[in-house]
C-alpha cells in the first residue's frame, strides 16, 4: 500500500517539475547576433575580392555598365562639333604627309576659325620640328593643343611618371599651357576604353599636375564642373549615343574649307561651340562599350560628360568596404527583427535591393550592383542557416517531445 502511495507521489512531482525550455531567438541579443555574423561576413568580403581579382565580378559589372550606357539617351543637342581629316582629306589636302604640313593645318585651323567657334581642341601631334613654322592667324579663338609624352607607361599607376614634349616643335614654350593630355584608359580585364581622367602626374614638375586634354578644353571653354575636382580619380566617360556621334556634328574637313567661304561667326554650325579638330586617317582605334571607335571621337564623348558635370567617379576601396559592412548588417538585423519564415521571404527582396543601391551610392550607377550582390545573398544563406538550426530544428525537436519553446518574435 505504502509502495503504491509512493509511485503516485513520484507520478505528481514529475507532473510539477518545470519544462526545460530551449533558448529562442528572443533571447539572442542583437549585439550577440552580430557578433555572430562578424566572421561569417569578413569571409564573403574576401570571397568578393577574390571574385573581383579573378575578373568574375568585372565582366558582371561591365556587362551591365555597357547596357546601361546602349540605352542611355544622347542629347538632343551637342555643345561639341567635330572636324574631321579623313583618309580622303589626308591624301588630298596633305598629300599623305606625316606629320602633317604646318602651313596646311593653319589654313584648315583659319577656315574652322570664321565659323566662330568658342574654343579649338587640336587633338593632332605638333610636337615635331617641322611644327616651328607654324603661324597664328589674327582673330582666332582660343586653342587647346594635344600634348604628346617621350613615352606613355602602360600602367598609369607606375611610378615611371611620362615627360612631356613641347607642342608646336617648342616654338614657344609658353604655349604648353594651353594644351593637354589625351589620357584614355582601357581596362586591364579587356582592353575596353570606359574611363579617363582629369590631371595626370608629370616627371617634369612633380608638384602641378598635367591637365588632360579634355579638361583643358572645358578649362578654356569656361564650364568647369562645379564640385571637388578631385584630380586624379578615374571617371566613367558618360557614352550617351552611338558609335557614330549622330548627335553632334562631324563635318569633314574638305568641307570646312569649302563651306567656310560662305560662314559668318555667328552663322555657322560651328558658332560658340567646342570644335575638335582630329583625324580619322591614324591608327588611333579604341574598343569602346558602344564598339569599335576612333580616339577623336572618344575624346568629344569625354568633353561632353564633363559638360554634364563629370563623370561618375570610381570610389576609393574603403567605400566598397563600409558599404558592405552596412548592407550585410542590415540584413543580419532583418533576421534578428522579424519571424524567420517572413525574414527569409524579405531578405530574398532586400538584397538585390541594397545591391542595387550600394552599387548606385558607390558608381552613381545601379551597374554596381555585381559588387555586393554575392556578400549579400551570401548572408541571407548564412543567416537561413543559423535560423533553422537554433530555433526551426529546436521548434521541431521540442514539438516532439511534447515541450513548449519560446516563439520567435
């Protein structure tokens, strides 16, 4: 009887005892969570700059930087005109000679001159001799000449800095001031002309900057962006047209001379505007987004993004860095506020968003987005992870036991 009492006494207290509850994730502190992820997050950042150095990350970004840069508009109207020697005009005005004939290109710069441009860019070497001869017609606008270097480095990043070399044969070297570098850069991944920049180191003086060509014409034609200049940036040359320039106009120039026997300053396609005098006759081809292109051409692209204000600016590595650290949180932080099923269905919509805008914060351009996509959606895996074995596998294992766990949120 006594043994019987004692069992029924066993059966209560066992009935009495407390449920051992399993921690939820209520209990996980946010602090604590991002602790958690901190490891988890500098191994995708890693996992990201492999990527990037592979080229994987490149050729994404690329791909949708060039599409976005095929779609975009052309202006309606160009504050850059084109002259344009052609193979025919090489042959015809300077009889195939190279460098071309001095006497010649000051005609064909007098003829430009009586459509009243606001300023001349001359993207043609001047730096021979022969260029001494060269003579100045009264009246004419202001002149931006092309600077050639002895030797141009391969990497603008090395510390071999080029030399310039005198325009017009040095004839005045007080002429250099008015002249530029024609500084494109292709991409080391593939060899595609996107970005230039607006000043450029020099082994002659160290300590001021050379101008590039394109920032010497804007100089000249008084519309300097407002804003930080920040000198040796690279900047995205802002493609907007096609490969042929349709949007501005490129006249030949056999026709400039025939034509501006007829023009007056203020009534002329070329009244008060930037023109570019260069030759389609050289070997100066660059791969561009929009195709296969010549340097001049290039070059009208370049002085028409800086008149729109510069170009996007390729951020410093740190950005990429502090950008991915908040938008990988940001996710973190989603998971840690809401359930883990809906946490799940709105991290899969919040990180191509913040992908999205991370790449627009960095590169002004949604293009970006390749940069952080894989960190982001590498979380979002991580973090699922996490979820459903501490609270989902607990959920379950404590269903089965008969228990009652902590409910998320």
């Amino acid at each position: 009887m006594s043994r019987k009492r004692t069992k029924a006494k066993s059966s209560q207290t066992a009935a009495k005892a407390p449920v051992r509850k399993q921690p939820g994730p209520a209990e996980v502190t946010l602090k604590r969570r991002l602790l958690r992820a901190a490891p988890a997050l500098v191994i995708l950042i890693f996992i990201t700059v492999l990527l990037s150095r592979f080229g994987t990350l490149h050729d994404l970004e690329t791909a949708f930087l060039d599409m976005q840069l095929r779609l975009s508009s052309a202006p309606e109207r160009s504050d850059v005109a084109i002259v344009n020697i052609t193979d025919d005009d090489f042959k015809k005005l300077f009889g195939g000679e190279r460098p071309l004939n001095p006497q010649l290109l000051s005609q064909l710069i007098e003829a430009i001159a009586k459509g009243g441009p606001a300023v001349i860019g001359v993207d043609i070497d001047t730096s021979a001799e022969k260029f001494k001869d060269f003579r100045f017609g009264q009246g004419w606008p202001p002149i931006v000449w092309e600077r050639e270097v002895k030797e141009l480095p391969e990497n603008i990043e090395a510390k071999e800095k080029p030399e310039p070399i005198d325009v017009l044969g040095g004839q005045d070297p007080a002429l250099n001031a008015s002249s530029g570098l024609p500084l494109l850069i292709e991409d080391g991944e593939d060899k595609v002309t996107r970005r230039y920049r607006r000043f450029i180191e020099n082994a002659r003086d160290p300590n001021e900057p050379w101008p590039s060509f394109a920032w010497a014409v804007v100089s000249r034609y008084g519309r300097i962006p407002g804003g930080p200049v920040e000198p040796f940036r690279d900047r995205f040359i802002g493609f907007a047209g096609d490969r042929e320039g349709s949007h501005r106009i490129n006249i030949p120039a056999a026709a400039v001379l025939e034509q501006s026997k007829s023009w007056t300053k203020d009534q002329s396609p070329l009244s008060r505007k930037i023109v570019l005098l260069g030759g389609s006759y050289g070997e100066d081809w660059h791969e561009t987004p929009l195709g296969r292109m010549q340097g001049v051409d290039i070059l009208a692209y370049v002085l028409e993004t800086e008149l729109r204000g510069g170009g996007a600016a390729v951020p410093p590595k740190y950005i990429f860095y502090v950008l991915e650290i908040l938008s990988g949180f940001s996710i973190v932080i989603l998971f840690h506020a809401v359930r883990f099923s809906r946490a799940l269905l709105l991290s899969l919509v919040a990180a191509p968003l913040l992908a999205l805008v991370c790449g627009l914060v960095a590169f002004r351009s949604f293009s970006g987005w390749a940069f952080f996509a894989p960190l982001l959606f590498g979380l979002v895996l991580y973090e699922a992870f996490v979820e459903y074995r501490n609270h989902v596998l607990v959920e379950k294992y404590a269903e089965i036991r008969g228990e009652t766990p902590d409910k998320h949120g």
